[in-house]
C-alpha cells in the first residue's frame, strides 16, 4: 500500500510506490482555501472526522489564504505537472490571474445559474473545451442555452438522473473542474449563494466528482459559490468535506488503464449501419471502461472515451448522440 508523507501545510505527496499506474510521475496534493480561517477550520475537522480516502495515517489538511495575502501565488501549485490542486473559496484580486492558468483545453462548469455560466463560458469558451453539467433550462440564459447547444457540451440537470453512468466517460478526459455550488439542492446546500430550491442532491454530486477524479487528467477542482460565514457554516464545511473527500478517492483508485495501445484491450467492432464507418469499441480488460474509434486501425489520437450502452445501441442499429457527434465531425 502506498506511503503517503506531509510535505508541508496544505500539500500531501506520494512516497515512492506510485498509487498513480498511468502517471510516470509520483502526484501529490495541494489544498488551498479562501474561505476564511474559522471556515477552513471547520472544514478541517469534518474531513478529520472521515476516514482517509486512501486509509492511511496521514490526514488532508487545507491551508488557509487570505485574498491580500502578498507572498501568495496562486499560479505556482499550477505549474508543478505532477501536483493535482483543490480550491475552495472565492479569491479577489488573484481570480483573473488563477483563471487564466485555469483555462485547460478540457474543462467541466458544475453549475446551475445563468450568471455564473455566463461569466464562466466568457471567459474560457475561447480557449478551452467546456462541458456544461446539472444546468436547468429554467436558469438559463437564451445566449448561454444556444451557445452550448450548439456546441453539444451541455449534460442538463434531467438528463444526468436518466442516465448518471453517463457521466462517467464525459469526465474521463476533463483536466478542471469548477464546481460551484447552486448546482446542489437548497435543501443539501443551504450555505449556497442563491434561493434556488432544485438542483443536485448532495449524493449525486459527490458521485459527480468521484467520477471526475477517477478520470485520467484530473488536474484541478475549485469549489466556489458558498457563504463561509452564514449561520449555515458548518453544515456547509461537512457538504464540502464530502465532495473532497469522493473527489480524492476517485483520485487515488485511478484505474491506470488509458489505452495507450491496444493491448489490454478486447477489441469489438460494429458495422450494421448504412452510411456509417466501422466503430471499433474498446473495453479495458483491467476496469471494464470503453473507448471508441472510427476507422480500421487502433490511432491512439483518434481514441474517444465511451460508455457500455452506447456499445449496445449500435448493437441494436441505433447511434448514441456521443458516437454521432464523433461521426458528424
């Protein structure tokens, strides 16, 4: 089992056996809040409460940062390849600069309100590949809906709960993840900023980012959107604590299995449809996780993460609007 060893306050690194399998690198962890001492604290001592997500001694702990503080650099976590970054809090002054070393080729919005996707895809939609996660049309503004419709990144609320296993391959390739929290039910986020009654329980968000952790670029998560001095504090700190917690499990239970060849691989290959080209499927023989490709040969570029049930409606002479877009583009 791994040994894990403190590296300084708010960071944790890997000792020398690699939990990581497919990283040729040891990771370690920065925790960094902005949430105030007294809401770190209290976040602290839930997570203390929870076993360890990699059941070792050592325990996470965050470090709390003040938005004036001069020695401190929000960009320098970032530009360690091998460290994966949690945020929690709204930062001042450093917000433009984070943001900007933020902007991954590969990032998810977990939100629900129409200002905070709409200041988000401004700033990013330039640079980055963004997938739009829990939205409710009803919050939507018109220029946010038809910029991700027509983009197809867009996972509303209604469709995640059809089908939550979805979410899986469209989070096995996202680098950052900015989770603000009105995408959660009032009820299970009453610190949240916002009245908004409707949203994700607080279960399915932490297994939203078990999912996001598990995946094989998982860089940075920053948890935002909270009233760290409300009256509701606390139970906010144990809502944080949790999705943290499901995040770092994931994290460190990585399957290692991203195919990088094609051995280690069972090999399907579907061609029933008309005017359609072979889709080979790919299931790992280690997780049981699926890829896609298009075309007669194995192209590690061309390699696009997929679910099982899209592999069954092909089967059964339907496409799945996954398999589709590939096509279409």
């Amino acid at each position: 089992m791994e040994n894990y060893r403190d590296n300084d306050a708010g960071q944790m690194t890997t000792g020398s056996n690699r939990l990581f399998a497919n990283i040729d690198k040891d990771l370690g962890f920065s925790f960094l809040s902005a949430a105030g001492s007294e809401f770190t604290d209290l976040l602290n001592r839930e997570l203390h409460r929870f076993s360890n997500p990699w059941i070792q001694e050592e325990k996470v702990v965050f470090r709390g940062v003040r938005n004036d503080e001069a020695e401190f650099n929000p960009v320098k976590p970032l530009e360690e390849s091998d460290r994966i970054v949690i945020l929690v809090g709204d930062y001042d002054s450093p917000d433009r600069e984070l943001e900007k070393a933020l902007a991954c080729q590969r990032s998810a919005l977990v939100a629900c309100d129409g200002r905070t996707a709409n200041e988000f895809l401004d700033k990013h939609r330039k640079n980055c590949a963004i997938k739009y996660l829990a939205s409710q049309r009803h919050l939507l503004e018109d220029e946010v809906y038809d910029w991700v419709k027509t983009q197809q990144d867009i996972m509303p609320l209604g469709k995640i709960r059809s089908g939550f296993r979805e979410l899986e391959p469209e989070l096995r390739e996202t680098e950052c993840c900015f989770f603000n929290l009105s995408a959660i039910r009032h009820s299970d986020a009453p610190g949240k900023r916002g009245s908004d009654i409707s949203g994700l329980t607080s279960e399915e968000a932490c297994r939203l980012l078990r999912y996001f952790g598990v995946g094989d670029y998982s860089r940075v998560l920053w948890i935002k959107g909270f009233e760290a001095d409300s009256f509701s504090a606390p139970l906010t700190a144990n809502l944080i604590a949790q999705l943290v917690w499901y995040f770092l499990n994931g994290a460190v239970h990585r399957p290692g299995d991203y195919p990088l060849s094609s051995e280690n691989l069972i090999e399907y290959t579907v061609s029933s449809h008309e005017n359609l080209p072979d889709i080979r499927f790919y299931k790992s023989r280690f997780s049981g996780r699926w890829w896609f490709s298009i075309g007669a040969d194995f192209n590690l570029l061309e390699v696009k993460p997929c679910s099982y049930e899209d592999y069954l409606l092909m089967c059964e002479g339907e496409i799945s609007d996954r398999i589709a877009l590939a096509v279409d583009a």
